[in-house]
C-alpha cells in the first residue's frame, strides 16, 4: 500500500496519493529524498491514516484537499521531525494554517499552473449549461432524435450578453478574458480589489472591436455582489473559500439573479447553499448551472441528480495533464525546498521557472501560504 522510491534518501517525503508525471519524484530524489507514495485504493484519507503515513520520522508531506491538515496532523508531523507540507491545489480552505504556524510547518500551494485550465473548465460549464450539451447527448444516445425541429434543444446566445465574475483573481480573470474574447460578452465583475489588469484588457479589446467596426465589449466594476447578481446573463464564481465566502450564493441571492440565467462554480462547493440551489433550479427550469464543486463532496445535495437544468462534473476543473503533473512539481518543490533551507520564491504567481523541465528549477519554494508568519527568506530572484 506504499510504493517506496530511492529508499535510501536521507530525507522521507511521504506523498498521501500517488500523483501525475514523474519529474516531481526524480526532483526528490534527486536531492537525496525517500519518497513515500500510498497507493491505497481508499478515495478520502482520515487523519488516522495520514497519521500512521507520517510514522515516526517524516521530513515533509505532499498532501490533497481532500484531507483536514489541522492540529492533529501537524502536532504529528512536527512530532516525525517535519517542517514542510504541500498541498497539491492552489485552494487550502482544508488547511488551518494557524496550527501549522503553531508547530513551525511550511504550508505550500500550487498557484498559477492551474490558472487557464481551471478557467477552461468554468468556461466548458457556461456554455454545456448555454447550450444544453448534456441534455441533448442524452436525448441522442437515447434514441430520441427523429429530425430537426425548430424548437428543439433552445438554448442561449451568449453573445452580446453580461458575464459575471464574482472573485476576479487569478482564475475569475482568466475566465473573463475567455468569455469577453471569444464571445464578445461584456463583463461585469466583483471583487474586494480592482483587477486593473483584466480592465485593460476589455479597453484595449473594445477598442480593437471598435477599429473593425464591431459593437464593443464594455466592462464595470459592480460595488456590490448583487449587483452582478441582477446583471449578468452567465455568472461564474471564482473566490477562495472562508468565512466571508461560505454560502455566498444563498437563496435570497439567487432570488435576485434573471430567471434564465447561468451559474456557475469551479471555486469550492460551500460557497453555494446547495439546498437552496437545488429548490431555485426546481422552480425555476429556464435557469441553468454548471457545477464542477459541491457542499458535501462526494456527495450532491437531494434532488440535483435528478435535475435537468444542471451539469455536474466531479471536481476536474483542474485536471489537464500539464496541470495536474505541474501541480505535483510545484507541491514536491515547495516541500523540498523548506527541507533544504532554500528561501521561498518572491512571487508565486510567476512560477513558470519550476515547469521548464530542460533546466532544473530554481533553489527556492515555488508557494508557500505561511511564509511571512514564519519568517521565512524570500528568493532575491
Ligand atoms: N474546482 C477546482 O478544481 C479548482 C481549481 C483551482 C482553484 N479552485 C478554487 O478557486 C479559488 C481561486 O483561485 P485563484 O488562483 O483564482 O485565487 P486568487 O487568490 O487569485 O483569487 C481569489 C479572488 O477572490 C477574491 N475574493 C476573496 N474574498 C472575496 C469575497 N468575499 N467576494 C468577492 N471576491 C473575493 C480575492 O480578492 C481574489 O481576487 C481557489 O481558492 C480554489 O478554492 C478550484
């Protein structure tokens, strides 16, 4: 149930799921690790199991968002002589980083790789829910299909209409140049700080519509997140989840959104009251979802399976190739580099040096979230 690589490495670094690609490994072991790999055909680890992975001398852990990494877990690694854990996803809501300060332990993450591929993926979701992708496969493959007709399979023209994107941070505005680019929609976003890089964008793409004697798209800064509610056509939500953002679509909010609107969430589940979602959808059929994340993963909230107006997927918004084996890099890379003292990387959003797989990666940690609290060195590159 461990698969065990280079088994006389000086430092053990345990993996709690084996991961995409190989260079993550050889980057370990490279640098004179034991890596640990559990191969257990058990989807979500408790922390019992993570516990007896850590074992009684453990440098560092890769670990998954499936798993609570809080006092238990880091009072065990710290006990094993760890000082660094990475998740493998940009997200750490599973992460009580408090406790992992408490105990000394480097909290690494994985931003940036992620960034497009997730993005792609809201975008898949807005027009499969646009256009009912998954309806109309079904219809087919159930035989149903006897010849065209005027009415079948309606659906919405995104073009011309508002997306909006609720948390313009990295991924929400790789999303909404997307939308803005490739369907001319025109953005209404909101978040807690102006994201003056994606509103350059839609200028200078209004005005390159404008010189081809193309409507322009056109962009707004919503002062509040009902505003968006009220407005757009598509919305897509892309904040961190935390307290301000836990059930942040409610049903008094989606009470507010059109009647034939679009929602959609690659962020995490919680920040929809799925409940509440699940009776909207049922009153309202010209109302349409796309969900990638939900409340209780594995599970889906009574009734959504059941409901036509939804497109479910099962947490892939991530999942490329390139992504995912970047994301196992980036993880490894963060662990490694607090076990050797390396300082951590001055900007995580800037990662592509750690990707580049013809050189090595610089000698710093790529991301790591409690950096400042534990007065960790910054890279001078
Ligand atoms: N479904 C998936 O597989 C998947 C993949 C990657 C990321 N994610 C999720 O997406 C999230 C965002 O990732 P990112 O790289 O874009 O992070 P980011 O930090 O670049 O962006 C998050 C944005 O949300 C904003 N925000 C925070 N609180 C808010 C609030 N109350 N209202 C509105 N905006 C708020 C922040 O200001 C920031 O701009 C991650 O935290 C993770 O949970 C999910």
């Amino acid at each position: 149930m461990v698969q065990v690589w280079n088994p006389n490495g000086k430092y053990r670094v345990v993996s709690t799921k084996p991961m995409p690609g190989t260079r993550w490994i050889n980057l370990l072991i490279e640098q004179d690790c034991r890596v640990e790999i559990c191969t257990r055909q058990k989807t979500i680890l408790s922390v019992e199991d993570i516990i007896a992975l850590i074992g009684d001398k453990c440098d560092g852990v890769i670990g998954q968002l499936t798993e609570d990494w809080g006092e238990t877990l880091f009072s065990a690694l710290s006990r094993a002589g760890g000082k660094a854990f990475s998740n493998m996803a940009v997200g750490y809501n599973n992460v009580d980083v408090k406790a992992a300060n408490k105990y000394g332990v480097a909290v690494g993450n994985t931003p940036g790789v992620l960034t497009e591929t997730t993005a792609e993926l809201a975008a898949s979701l807005s027009l499969s829910a646009a256009r009912r992708i998954v309806e109309a496969d079904e219809f087919m493959r159930a035989g149903l299909y006897d010849g065209w007709l005027p009415n079948l399979f309606v659906g919405n023209l995104l073009k011309g209409q508002t997306v909006g994107v609720i948390g313009a941070g990295r991924i929400g505005s790789a999303y909404a140049r997307m939308m803005v680019e490739g369907f001319k929609m025109n953005l209404i976003y909101y978040d807690l700080y102006q994201a003056t890089r994606l509103e350059k964008f839609v200028t200078a793409y209004a005005e390159f519509l404008k010189a081809n004697g193309e409507q322009p798209v056109t962009w707004k800064r919503a002062a509040s997140m009902d505003e968006v509610l009220r407005e757009a056509d598509v919305i897509s939500l892309h904040p961190i989840l935390d307290k301000t953002t836990y059930h942040l679509v409610n049903k008094e909010r989606l009470a507010i959104m059109k009647k034939e609107a679009i929602l959609v969430n690659c962020s995490r589940g919680p920040v929809i009251d799925e409940v509440a979602l699940v009776e909207h959808l049922k009153q309202n059929p010209m109302f349409r979802v796309g969900l990638d994340v939900f409340e209780d993963e594995p599970y889906m909230k009574p009734g959504l399976a059941d409901l036509k107006n939804a497109v479910v997927v099962p947490h892939i918004a991530s999942a490329s190739k390139w992504t995912r084996e970047g994301m196992a890099t980036l993880a490894a890379l963060n662990v490694l580099g607090k076990i050797k003292g390396y300082p951590v990387w001055s900007d995580p959003n800037r990662i592509e040096p750690f990707l580049n797989e013809n050189v090595p990666p610089p000698a710093a940690s790529p991301s790591i979230v409690n950096s400042k609290a534990l007065g960790l060195p910054v890279s001078k590159l």
